[in-house]
C-alpha cells in the first residue's frame, strides 16, 4: 500500500514540474497555475449544507432573501 501512494505522490510531482517547466515558456500557463491556487482557497458554501442565503426563481418571478442568524453577528459574539 506504501508503494501505491508513493507511486501517486510521484505522479502528482512529475505533473507540478511539468506545469511549472510549461509555465516557464507559456505566459497563459503561468495564468492558468495562479487560477488554479486562487480556486483552491474559496470557500464553498453550497457543499457545506447550508441552505443558500439568496435564491432566484425565475420561471415564478420570485426571490428569497434569508436573514443572517441573529446569533451568529457580531453583535452576539460580544
């Protein structure tokens, strides 16, 4: 099992040096590597449960707008 997540570990290194040695001659790669770092930090608020704070249903004409939690604002954490 060692062997397999070193072998997976190695594929994924090989790949990081062939982007960044792509990167090198490629203006556009060096853009699509930043992208890439900058999408890895957002947050994703959908996969984590919570039901969306703002939703739009345009077949009814209709938009819901939830409230933040009364408890969790800043004014709570006092």
């Amino acid at each position: 099992m060692a062997r397999e997540a070193a072998k997976r570990t190695g594929k994924r290194l090989s790949a990081t040096y062939v982007d960044e040695y792509t990167a090198i001659f490629y203006g556009t790669k060096r853009m699509e590597l930043n992208h890439r770092d900058s999408v890895e930090m957002l947050r994703e608020e959908d996969a984590q449960g919570a039901p969306p704070r703002l939703g739009v249903d345009l077949d009814r004409g209709v938009v819901v707008l939830r409230p933040d939690d009364p408890g969790s604002g800043p004014a709570a954490r006092r």
